[in-house]
C-alpha cells in the first residue's frame, strides 16, 4: 500500500470512529437549537479526574509489568524507582489538585472520598470499555466466521 | 462520644477494606496467577481466587451497605448476567460459522442469537423498563449512569470504525461491513432515544448530561493511558541508554572461517534419488 493510501485510510478510520459523537451531537444541536445538558465546568472536572486516575492506576499496572522486564535484564532497580517516583507523582498530583478546593471535587465531601470515588468510577468505565470492546471484536469475527469460505487456492486449482 | 464514632467509622473502612478492596484486589491477582503458571493446580486456584473475588464484590451491598463503594458492586451483580448472556452468544454464533478449529454444531448458532437477543433487550429494559438497577426504592445506581452510555458510546464508535477497517483495509469485506455499520447504526440509535424519551426512572436530561460526562471521561482516560505509557517508555529508554555499550568481540580467525566452511558444506546437497 503507498504511503499517502495509507495516510488516508488511517484518516478515514480516525474519521469513522468519531462519526458517531459528532453526529449525535450535530443531531442534538439541530433538534435543540443549542448544546444543552453539558455544563462545561462539570466535563472538566470529569475530565481531570478521569486523566489523573488513569495515569495512575495504569502507570501501577506497568510497574507491575517491569517484573516481566526484569527477567531478561539482571532485575535492574533504576527503572522500578523511575516507575514508582512515576506512580508517586500521579498520586501525589491526584491529591494535590483534589485538595485544592470545588476544583476537581464532584459530589465528595473530602480529598479521600473523592480519591475512593474515582478509582471505583474508573473500574465500572473500564468495565464499560471492556464489554463494548468484547462485543464489537465478538460481533466482528461472528460476521467474518458467518460467510461461505473463501478458498485461497483458486490460481493452483485451475 | 467522640471515642465511640471514630471507632464506628474505623470499623467501617476495615470492613470496606477487607469486603470491598480485598475481594477487587483479589480479582486481577487470581488472574495473573492463572496465566503466569504451568501447573494445573495453580491455575484452578489463580482461578477460583478471582471466582470468589467477584462473587464477594456482588456481595458488598449486603456485606458493607454503609459503604458507597459497595454501588460498584451491586452495579456488578445487576450488569453480570445480561453481559454474560451476551458474551456467550457471541461466542456460540462466532464459533458454529466457518471456523477451522474448534467448530460447534449449527444448531448452537440458533441459541447464540437468542442468548444475545435476550442480553441485550435485558440492558436496554434497564433503561426503559423496571429493570434500571436501584439501591432502594427510586434510588437508581449512580454507576449505572457511567457504565451504560459509556458502553453505548464506546461500541457505537468502534463498530463504526471497524466497518471502515473492513471495507479498506479487508478485501471482499462488504457484507461484514455492513453488519458492523448495523450494529454502530443500533448504538447510536438507542443514543438518540435516550437523549429524546424518558424512561420509567431515566429522564432525557439526565441521560444527556451522563452521557456528556461519559464522553468527557473516556477522552480523560485516553489522555491518562498514553501518558503513563509515555513515562513508561521514556523509563525504559532513558535506562536502556544509559547501559554500557556490549562488549564487541573480535572477528573470526582464518581457521575459524575454515571449520565454519567445513560444517556447512557437510550439510549441503543431498544424494540424488
């Protein structure tokens, strides 16, 4: 495939996969007359909180990955404590923003209760992404595996 | 006075430790445990670790109800089995279609829709029907509202986007294509009718601003995931750099080169038959 074909595809597989949002929102912004029900400070703050925690939970799920690879170089210590200070700074910055004030605290009386809230609110969206992911690569190969099948020798049949 | 409420609310974060964070803990060690291991019995127990950690979680609500962790477990229990219903169905549709290992029989294809089917109109009934999840009467699960625009939005978006993979990248893929342009068309659709028609519990409003949020949430952790992955890589090369280079070793004598020669000549050619 040539580059710029590629370039192209790559666009318009971007394009597909935020066709839907845009369209439901160009839908919502033609039914309503404006865009309504999001309150811009709210997103933010889901959005900040979302950022922090997922940095951090999944900068632990690769220090937990550095085990594996440990093995094939002498278990090095300098990357463990490059992770851990990494871990460490997502921890730290969580607290640190939380604690500023109405911020980034959403519904959550104290700095814990929102940290608490948004790992809980981080595993039931990972959840979601997880089961939709399953189901679109399940649906996927159901589609693919429901066809006659093809037979890649047709030029040796002959 | 004082004494008697910091006792009650330590006992309440031991409780949600050892029924809440334990069991969720539990979960990703078991399986990590069954992967990382050779031996059958290891396996079995990595497994039934992670059994018993989600069981636990879809215990919590009557385990530790004071606890608003314990929403992420009854969330759990509610969610499991029409996800489970539908996963399955995929599977059995997946594997009773052309496959060249492992094929089921035709008759499963059948069921597979209909466990699917089943699924899936039990997750939307949660939206309009009388199967929303609640904590206690009119209390919807708050967590209900991340998980199910989320899913929503997500699988809109990846089977739209799998439907154009199909088409541009597959060759002769235009009928799979059209299944997943099906399935994205669905999503969305179930989309609009949230923003527009009130369930029984769900209004419009509510959904349109949940699923806003839901948005909001799923750029966060994109942002969040890459740079973790960007500190994890810039680790690991600023380390890997910083090694001395390999000893180089010096290049092969003229005997050497000889007995290399020998041994692949004595392994070329072959007798004529």
């Amino acid at each position: 495939m040539k580059e710029t074909n590629l370039a192209f595809t790559w666009r318009m597989m971007l394009l597909a996969f935020l066709l839907p949002p845009l369209l439901i929102l160009a839908i919502d912004i033609t039914c309503f007359g404006s865009f309504k029900g999001s309150d811009s400070s709210v997103s933010f703050t889901r959005f900040s909180n979302a950022t922090l925690t997922a940095y951090t939970l999944c900068s632990l799920f690769l220090m937990g990955n550095l085990f594996f690879y440990g093995e094939s170089r002498n278990r090095p210590l300098a990357p463990l404590v490059g992770m851990l200070l990494a871990t460490a700074l997502g921890v730290l910055a969580t607290v640190f923003f939380i604690g500023q004030g109405p911020m980034l605290l959403e519904d959550n009386g104290s700095v814990r209760a929102q940290a608490i809230y948004n790992v809980v609110h981080m595993f039931v969206s990972t959840g979601a992404i997880f089961v939709a992911i399953s189901v679109v690569l399940g649906v996927t190969f159901s589609a693919i595996t429901s066809q006659k099948p093809r037979s890649n020798f047709e030029l040796e049949e002959e | 006075m004082n004494i008697r409420v910091s006792s009650r609310g330590m006992d309440e974060m031991l409780q949600a430790l050892f029924l809440f964070w334990i069991p969720v803990a539990m979960v990703p060690l078991g399986l990590w445990y069954s992967m990382s291991t050779s031996l059958q019995t290891s396996t079995s127990q990595g497994r039934f670790l992670a059994f018993s950690g989600v069981v636990l979680i879809c215990l919590s609500p009557w385990t530790i109800p004071s606890s608003p962790s314990s929403a992420a477990g009854h969330l759990l229990g509610a969610i499991i089995g029409p996800c489970m219903l539908i996963l399955l169905g995929i599977y059995l549709i997946s594997f009773s279609g052309n496959v060249p290992v492992g094929k089921l029989p035709r008759s499963d294809r059948k069921l597979g829709v209909l466990m699917t089917g089943v699924g899936f109109v039990w997750l939307v009934g949660m939206h309009w029907w009388i199967l929303t999840p609640q904590l206690s009467p009119n209390e919807i699960n708050p967590y209900w509202f991340v998980f199910w625009p989320t899913f929503l939005l997500l699988t809109s978006c990846l089977a739209s986007f799998s439907a154009v993979t199909l088409l541009m990248i597959g060759e002769q893929r235009k009928a799979e294509s059209n299944a997943m342009f099906l399935v994205s068309g669905l999503s969305c659709s179930l989309l609009l009718l949230g923003l527009n028609i009130d369930g029984p519990l769900i209004t419009a409003n509510e959904f349109r601003e949940h699923l806003w949020l839901a948005g909001a949430d799923m750029v966060g952790i994109a942002v969040g995931t890459m740079l973790s992955i960007l500190v994890f890589a810039l680790v690991i090369y600023s380390y890997e750099r910083s090694l001395p280079p390999p000893k180089s070793i010096s290049p092969p004598t003229e005997s050497e080169l000889k007995q290399v020669s020998s041994v692949i000549a004595s392994h070329l050619g072959g007798e004529e038959e």
